[in-house]
C-alpha cells in the first residue's frame, strides 16, 4: 500500500502542469471599481452636505457623553 501511495505521490509531483492562459475577469472588474467610484461621486454631489452634517452631528454626540 505504500508503494502505490509513493508511487502516486511522485506521478502527482512530476506531471507536467500546462501553462496558465486564464487571467480571469480583468474587465468585469476594473468596471465594477470604476462604476463604484461614479456612484460614490455622484452621491457625494447631490448629498455631501447632509452626509458631513451626519457626521459631525454622530462625532459630537459620542464625544459629549
């Protein structure tokens, strides 16, 4: 049984891999990141006051109590 394990073993070891060609989804990503950062913008435009008043309004509360 352990001459078919070692035997296993070096074949799995030794057998010859092809070459990766696959680089995945490049695209698909760059345009999810790309069309994050556009709603990111845009919310930041018709929202940003409101956003940095939330935001001063939650600082100042947990620094008063």
């Amino acid at each position: 049984m352990s001459l078919y394990l070692t035997r296993l073993f070096v074949t799995l070891l030794l057998k010859p891999r092809p070459a990766r060609t696959e680089r995945g989804d490049v695209p698909g990503w760059v345009l999810i990141t790309v069309m994050t950062a556009g709603l990111v913008v845009a919310i930041w435009k018709l929202a940003g006051d409101q956003l940095a008043k939330m935001l001063s309004d939650a600082l100042s509360s947990v620094t008063n109590k």
